[in-house]
C-alpha cells in the first residue's frame, strides 16, 4: 500500500514504488490517493485530476494498481481505515497477516507514526516499509520505539524533487513539459497542462 496526495505525483514516488516492487519481490503495489487529509491544512487539487496522474504515471506497470476508495469515502482519509477495508477479506487471527502486508512510507512519516490515527493498531497490521534517503538509518519517534512492529528499510538514492517545488514552479509559469523528464513523467506533465493544474491562483 502506497498512499499520498500525490499532488502531483512525481519520479520520486516512481522510484520508490519501483524500489518496493523488486526489494520486496511484491505481487503488487496499490496507490491510495488521499481523499480528505485530515494532517494538511492547505487545498489539494480536485480528487479526480490527482487520481488521473497518478493513473497516467503509472500504467506502464501492472503491478501497479490505482485505487480510488479514500477519494470516495466520507470524513478524514485515516490510513487505519484504508487498511481495514483493504484487509476486511482476510481474518485478523491469521498470524501471517503483517508479513504478508507492506505499508510504504518515507523517513519523516516513521518518525512522526505515533502521531497518526490508530498507530498502535496499524503497526499490528502491517509491515512498515520504509525508505532510506542517502544512506540514512530510518529512526522511529519516542513513542514507537518501544512498540512491537516490523519495518523493512528501502533503500533510496538521494532525488531532489518534491511536489511542493513542482507547484511552485508551476504557479510560477513555468511549463510542464520543462519538469520532464527529473520530476515528473511525460503522461503527467501532458495531463497538467491539458487541464492547466497549478498555474497561479489555483490550489498549492
């Protein structure tokens, strides 16, 4: 499980999922974009247009699944939630359940779990697979080193993008096809500018 704002979706988050798919020897990844992210104060763009880059981003890999449901479900996108409802079919006494389940996410997010809805039960869950930028020893925050939980480290070389400095290039003028190919794909960069996302004005 995959899950973000993906706003816009970027090489970055290719990398890792691709890193995750060969590291992990996965059957698939499923990319969540999220819905209402109760953690983020600014607007996302419209569901439907961050669904649909991540959709174009990654249709060359079908093992890569794209999966709508936080988008469509009411109230905060808790990952708790995400998981339980992905889970539902399997029975929760099934000892191989947290093996067999990888939630992917970056260093900041493992340091900062025990701030998320649920953390304790989550951890239970899943298997953490978390990404090593440079070289870097993930670390967990205070109150989830001593919690029992599984992690796994994704090694990740160091990639200077993110989707804050995509939008404001963005709302700056800059056109999308300049992103390509260091930050983003051709497939989202054509679909940023057919629907002209993050010029000036526009959510950030």
């Amino acid at each position: 499980m995959f899950g973000g704002s993906f706003d816009p979706v970027h090489q970055a988050h290719l990398a890792l999922a691709q890193t995750a798919l060969s590291h992990l020897h996965l059957d698939e990844i499923r990319w969540i974009p999220v819905g209402l992210p109760w953690q983020k104060t600014r607007q996302l763009a419209p569901a439907e247009h961050r669904v649909a880059m991540v959709r174009a981003a990654t249709e060359h890999e079908p093992r890569f699944v794209v999966d709508p449901l936080e988008t469509v479900r009411g109230g905060p996108s808790y990952t708790l939630d995400t998981v339980r409802a992905l889970q539902s079919a399997e029975s929760l006494l099934d000892a191989t359940l947290v093996e067999r389940w990888f939630l992917i996410i970056g260093q900041d997010q493992y340091a900062n779990l025990h701030t998320w809805h649920g953390w304790q039960e989550l951890v239970r869950r899943v298997t953490l697979a978390v990404a090593s930028r440079a070289g870097q020893v993930p670390r967990p925050g205070p109150q989830l080193a001593p919690h029992p939980h599984r992690m796994v480290v994704l090694p990740m070389p160091e990639m200077p993008v993110s989707s804050t400095d995509i939008r404001a290039r963005l709302a700056h003028g800059d056109a999308a096809q300049t992103l390509v190919p260091a930050m983003v794909s051709n497939a989202v960069a054509r679909y940023i500018e057919q629907h002209q996302l993050y010029a000036a004005g526009t959510p950030r």
